[in-house]
C-alpha cells in the first residue's frame, strides 16, 4: 500500500491494536444477518434505505437519516442498513450485487457498464469485458429470480464456473 | 490486521510530526498521573486552546452572545460548560484521556470517541506513549478501514426542484479509497461513462489496475437533517427554526448515485480536493466525531453545506472555507468557496444522471429509432422492425433509460408491474449478443456549479409610469436564480427565488413605499415531448401592489400557481411556456369577491424566453379573470431584458397594467 511509505516517517504511537480485520468481517457480516428485515424484493438496495420497513411513505430524505445515526455508542452510520461491506472477495462481490441489483441488472442486459467493471473489481476477474458478455448470455437464468439474494449467488456463481473469466478473488 | 495497523499508524503521522518517540514506548499500560498536570501547563502556556485548529474541530465561533459552539450534542463536550469554553474544554479532553478502560463494553474510551482531538493534541504537546498509552479502538478502527479514505471529493448533486430541501442543491462528501493518479490531476472533466474501466479507459493512459477508480464503492458521508414531519408546513417552519437533528452519515456511493442520478434524476458535479494525506486522515478521524453527534439544523445557514464545509475546514486548518458563507448558506456558493483557496480543486468531473444519459442516447438516434424507443418504453413486447444487431441494441438501450427515468419511484418502490416490465425489457436486450460501448458524455462545462453568478443580487434603477410618473426602486433579493439572471453554472429550466423585496419611491408624491416582497417564487420547465409529458410549473407567494381597479395601488398578499407544457428549443436557447394560473390576492382595501378582502384570478400566461449568455429577455402575457370581483377582469403584459457584464447585468423591463404603461431601468449586481 502507498500509505506505508507515510508510515516510515511516523512512529508507532499504538501497539495496541489487535482486532483483526477478520474479526471486523466477521461481526459486520452478522450484523448484517441480524439487521432490520428487508423491504420486498429491494433487499439492501437503495429501496431498503428509502423505505425501510414502511412501504408507501414515499420519502426519499429518510435514505439519508434513517438507521443507526443516534446512537451513542456506534457513532457515524455504517454503510448499509441491510448489507455487509463491499470489500474484495466473494462477501463484498454479493453484497454489491443485492444492493445494486437494478444497475446491475440493466448493465449485464447491455454487457458493459460501470457496476459491471465495479464487480469485476470485486470478484477480481481479469476482463471487465469477459465479464459483462458472461452476464449478458447468461442474463435470464441470472436476474429472473425475485430475491436479490437469489440473483447474487446466480452472478457469483456464473462468475465463478467460467474458468477464462479468471475470477481470482471468487476462488 | 493490516487495516487496523494503517490507523495508528496514520494517525500517528499526524501525532508524530513533532516528536520521534522510542518504539519501546509502544507497550499499552496505565497511564502516568503525574504527565496530566505537565501537559495542561504545556497546553496553557501555548494557548493551544486558541489554535485555529481546537476552535474548529469544536466549532467554537465567536459571536454577539460570546464564543459558543454549533454543536448541540452534549455528549461531544467533555467539560460540563465545553459548548461555550474552549479552554475547559481542552483541560477536560486531556484528562479524560487519561481515564482508564470504561467498564462498559458498549462505551468508547475518550481517545477513540476523539480520535481528531487526540491526533491533534499528540502533535501540538508532543504526546508521550509511554506517558499516555493510546487505546486500542476496535469501532472507530473498523470505520477508518470501511473507508479506507486517501483522497476527498466533494460532490454537488444538481437543483432538485421536487423536494423543497433540495431545490437550491446539495453538497456531500465523497470520501476515495484511490488517490488521484497524474492523469487525473488534469482537470479535465470526464463522465463515468457507462465502459469498461471507469476512468483509466478515457485517459488511453496505462494505469495499474489497484489504482483504476471505482467510485461506486467510495463512502458518501452527507450531513443532513433527520426529518420527522411529513407536512410540508410544519417541515418549512421546523427546516427555518432549527427543531430538525442535523446528523452525519456514512454510505457507500454508490447509494448516493443511485438516489440522486438514478432516482431523483440530478446531474453530479464532483471536486476533487487536493488535500494531504494528513488531512485526509484528520477528515476521517473528525467526521468519526460528528457522527456521534449532532446539529440544530437550520436551513438558511447551518445546512448540509454549511457543516461539510465545517469539517474540511477542520481537518486542514490552512483553508478557508467558511470565512464567505453568509446567510443563506446556498450550495453552490460553498462550492465557489473552494476556489477562495488556490489549488484546492485539483480536479472537477461530470457523472449524469439517468435523464442526461437518456438525452445523449436518444440524441444518437434516427427518427425511426426514437418513436420505436418511445413504443418500446411503453409495450415492452412492441416488434422492432431494425433487422440489425446493432440498431436494436441502441433503441433498447434508450428505451431502459426512458423507461428508468419515467419509473424510478416505482422501481425503488419495488412495485410489481413497473418491475415486470423493467424485466422484460432487459431480457430482450440481453438477448442481443451485442456490448454496449461506453456512453461517452460530452461535459456541460457552462453549467458547472462554481461558475454561476452571486446567489445574492442587489438591484437599483429609475424609471417611469403613465400613471404615476418618475420613479426610483431599490431591489435585494437574498437568494437564487431567476429566468433571466445569467445562465452559466444553472440549469436553464429552473428558477427559484427566496426573499426578494422591492421599494419604490414615487417622485410625485414622495413616497416610499414596498413594491413587492416576495417569500419564494420558483418555476420548474419541463420540454414537453413524447419521452417526457410533465407539466412544467411556476409558483409563488409573497405580497405585490395591484396596479388594476381592484384597488387603490394597495400591496396585497399573493399566492399564485401555474402549470402547463413548455418547449425548450435550439439547444434551450428558446423557451416557449404556456400556463394555466390561479392567483389569490388579499388585502383589507380589495374590492374582492362579494365585497371581502380576498379575489381569485383565473387564467392563462404566456411566456416566451430568449436565454443568451450575454444577453437574455423574457416576455410574458397574461390573463386573469376574476369572478364576483371588481373588477371582473385584469391582465399583465411585460417584457425583461438583461445585459450580463459581469457581475452585473443592466435590466431594462416594461410592462403594461390595466392602469398604466411603466419602463424600469436597473443595474443588477450580483454577489
């Protein structure tokens, strides 16, 4: 990382840090399982943050003041109300695909476009372009699903069994 | 682990500027006592509580009641009177980070609950670890490495005219988890495009792919007001007074995309900020902060662009950002105080909402092509009679935007028939074996926010009136854009006007007397064709002097509002506005309906605009029918032309009245 030049001029002022980042996933992830119910088909996409457990109150504005902003103790609301975070890896790539299934969807429908050279990124795979062409055929039996759950594990695992899509953070 | 180390470690940059300390120092134990006393002499003998950098990561302001604090969470203060003393403030800090570990698991210790203070107070009194082992803090830890910060972008989400928060725009931050790499420091604008590698492919440059930007998965941290009210009255009155929380948030970005250029349909202008990495980690630490806290929110003046000024301005004490804010503090202001500091905005990029890629899509096509998108939008089954590969892909293509832009709310809403018919249009295009290439989107340089003229305009001229003779007005209106004012920076299809008021001395009588007062008046255009059938609208509410037989050239409160289609024609050049309108006046010396004080006025308006960036003129033909009133009918004809030199515009506008022919000449300065 870049940021460890900057840190040959500093001195450690903490040793005293020992969570690990795996510990951090881990606690996030089941924050996640045990987190507010979806709304509907939404999942965590961005209708989950709109209207959270209240369909019909058409308020955009509470997608940025919903959640756990009050709290004392957890201070500055975390990413997504419903979702892990979207890291690198397979965690990260399915949390990406719930909460930006609508994109994504119509981004694999045309085989190129910014989510899908973002969940390249993810899954690690070497072409973008490999990628959205993979999603474009395989489209219908990907998206058809109700669940955005049900559509991420579609993705992954298409991205997954084309071996010359390279995945590497998917293995 | 690697993440969690970075923290400390990049914190600790910014503690270690001053002193080197012995790795030895670093084994967490218990804290010193008798250090305690020796950095408060240290911290007093410096008044470091006067330090640029202490007032404003507390937000101490001096004003006419004395130094206070914006902040209005009692827990962000330490010392029992912290919200309006500095000093206590920073002798409670350095003692409670001396506390031990809270008993409480739920609880953070002091030095993680201010991981900004700490950092700033390690640097300025040279912190000994040894002395006063800094804490482990898992929380803010895990917030650092969620968004891996490097660089700072803050975003300008466009004039939203159909939510009343946002119609004068918004600004956020964007925190970036790529630093600018040197192609990027160009400043050249480009559009996220719809491509492969969102920005390496524009620039032909080969960029490692670690450093390709994906600003989707960046961490959108906003300010905003926590909105309990759903009735707009009691919203205003709430918004105006301060009864909302103001709060930080953190998301990813990609929900900022999606609810502002997806849903809401508004174009994003992002800054890149030059900062240093230092700052950059202080933005962090500081924002770790606020989110624990919160604001009074007021609308005019401490707003979401007001605060997130606020915290840059803390991470990095050497600029300047809040020193023009005044009051009210509008979003694009803040946005041009960003270039009050030299070299702060290293970049500036364009990413369009649905509605602009959508525009650019259907603007590539045949007429066949675009009645076919407009078919396909709406029956999705519709046969395409394009044989070719190719054609089909560009017509459905236009057609998923068309469909996206008409339906957001109910494909967010999750409703099931727009979400079926959303369905069946992708698996059709999906079944075309062709890639769409990437949307290239030409920037709409005149219309970035930084360019638009002074929020505030001040306006005195002199002219005359068949009726009344020579007079003279002075004119201040506190806020935004009118349909005539200078177009660059603005969307030619707004208008919203706040606080606008009107004198006006008679030289025949020599009186003075207020002309017009107006509260808010807005118009939202719309080009009205087949891909987008909404009603362009205008509204207003204020009082004006009626200039018929209704009365005696009384000021009358007034309420009126339009709706009707609109064109918006030679590249918006020319604009064609038919409304139907209603208007209310009230006032004790009306002849209103049966005699009361009050009267309705039906009827149409026609508007036509003529919008250059030198010049631009707005002629205006009502009428109004007023029924059970007297008199039964009234009627406004008028034209405004405008000048723009600068800063100032010269307005020559005439009018006709039931009563009178008037001319006005005024200088406009704008500021």
């Amino acid at each position: 990382m870049r940021a460890s030049r900057i840190v040959l001029v500093a001195v450690m002022l903490a040793g005293a840090a020992t969570v690990s980042a795996q510990g951090t996933a881990e606690r996030t992830r089941q924050a996640a399982a045990t987190g507010k119910s979806t709304y509907g088909a939404a999942g965590c996409g961005l209708g989950s943050l709109v209207f959270g457990d209240q369909p019909g109150g058409v308020q955009i504005l509470a997608a940025t003041t919903n959640g756990t902003v009050g709290s004392q103790t957890f201070g500055i609301t975390f990413g997504t109300s419903n979702c892990g975070n979207a890291v690198v890896g397979g965690a990260g790539a399915r949390t990406f695909i719930e909460a930006n299934r609508e994109m994504l969807a119509k981004d694999a429908a045309r085989g190129s476009g910014e989510t899908i050279s973002t969940l390249s990124h993810l899954a690690g795979c070497a072409d973008a372009s490999k990628v959205g062409a993979a999603l474009q055929q395989s489209y219908e039996a990907n998206f058809s699903e109700a669940s955005s759950e049900a559509v991420a594990e579609h993705v992954i695992s298409t991205l997954q069994s084309d071996a010359s899509l390279a995945c590497g953070a998917l293995m | 682990m690697r993440g969690s180390l970075l923290v400390m470690r990049l914190l600790s940059f910014v503690a270690a500027a001053v002193a080197l300390l012995p790795c030895a120092a670093l084994a967490a134990g218990d804290p010193d006592p008798a250090y305690l006393p020796e950095l408060r002499a240290a911290a007093h003998a410096r008044k470091l509580s006067e330090h640029v950098q202490w007032r404003r990561l507390g937000r101490w302001r001096d004003g006419l009641t004395g130094t206070k604090s914006e902040v209005d969470g009692e827990a962000f203060f330490l010392a029992p009177g912290g919200k309006r003393d500095p000093a206590a403030e920073l002798d409670a800090t350095l003692a409670a980070f001396f506390e031990p570990e809270p008993a409480d698991a739920a609880a953070e210790h002091p030095q993680c609950r201010f991981p900004a203070r700490f950092a700033f107070l390690a640097r300025e009194l040279g912190i000994d670890p040894a002395r006063l082992p800094p804490r482990s803090c898992p929380r803010f830890e895990e917030f650092w490495s969620r968004l891996a910060a490097r660089s700072v972008t803050l975003v300008f989400s466009s004039y939203y005219m159909d939510n009343p928060s946002s119609a004068f725009g918004h600004t956020f931050l964007r925190l970036d988890k790529v630093a600018p790499s040197g192609d990027q420091l160009a400043g050249v604008a480009v559009g996220p495009g719809a491509g492969s590698d969102p920005r390496s492919a524009a620039s032909g440059d080969a960029i490692a792919a670690s450093e390709a930007r994906y600003e989707l998965l960046d961490q959108g941290v906003d300010y905003a007001a926590k909105v309990d009210t759903g009735n707009t009255l009691l919203y205003v009155v709430k918004g105006l007074a301060g009864l909302f929380r103001g709060e930080f948030t953190a998301r990813p970005y990609f929900y900022k995309v999606r609810e502002y250029a997806d849903y809401e349909s508004r174009d994003l202008w992002e800054y890149d900020l030059a900062l240093q990495p230092v700052e950059v980690a202080m933005l962090v630490a500081h924002l770790w902060e606020l989110g624990h806290t919160w604001f009074d929110y007021y609308y005019l003046t401490e707003n979401c662009s007001y605060h997130v000024l606020g915290a840059l301005e803390a991470a990095a004490p050497r600029i300047h950002l809040l020193q023009r804010a005044r009051m009210p503090v509008i979003p694009a202001e803040t946005v041009k105080a960003l270039y009050d500091n030299p070299g702060l905005v290293r970049a500036v990029r364009f990413r369009p909402s649905v509605r602009t890629q959508f525009e650019l899509r259907a603007a590539g096509l045949s007429r066949a092509e675009r009645h076919a998108v407009e078919w396909v939008a709406a029956r999705p089954q519709t046969d395409l009679a394009f044989t070719d590969d190719a054609t089909r892909a560009r017509v459905l293509d236009a057609a998923l935007d068309l469909y996206d832009m008409r339906r957001a709310k109910d494909v967010v809403r999750g409703d099931a028939g727009a979400l079926a018919a959303r369905e069946e249009l992708l698996t059709r295009r999906s079944a075309i074996p062709v890639q769409s290439p990437p949307l290239r989107v030409p920037v709409p340089r005149d219309r970035a926010p930084h360019l638009g003229h002074g929020a505030a305009r001040v306006a005195f001229g002199g002219g005359g009136s068949t009726r009344e003779g020579g007079f003279a007005t002075l004119e201040w209106r506190a806020a935004l854009h009118d349909l005539v004012d200078p177009p660059a920076g603005f969307s030619p299809a707004y208008q919203v006007e706040f606080l606008r008021a009107r004198l006006r001395w008679t030289e025949r009588t020599n009186d003075l007397r207020l002309d017009d007062a107006t509260f808010v008046e807005a118009t939202s255009l719309h080009h009205f064709d087949r891909f987008d059938r909404r009603l362009s609208y205008r509204l207003r509410a204020g009082a004006e002097t009626i200039r018929d037989g209704g009365c005696r050239s009384c000021l009358a409160a007034v309420a009126e509002g339009g709706a009707g289609p609109a064109q918006l024609l030679l590249g918006d050049r020319l604009t064609l506005m038919l409304t139907g309108d209603a208007v209310i006046h009230g006032s004790a010396a009306l002849s209103g309906v049966n005699g009361s004080g009050a009267r309705l006025g039906l009827g149409p308006t026609l508007a036509v605009r003529v919008l250059g960036a030198r010049a631009s003129l707005l002629a205006r033909a009502g009428q109004r029918w007023m029924p059970a009133a007297s008199p039964g009918s009234t009627f406004e004809l008028g034209t405004s032309g405008r000048l723009h030199l600068g800063t100032v515009s010269a307005a020559l506008d005439w009018r006709r009245t039931p009563l009178a022919h008037e001319v006005l000449f005024s200088l406009q300065v704008f500021r």
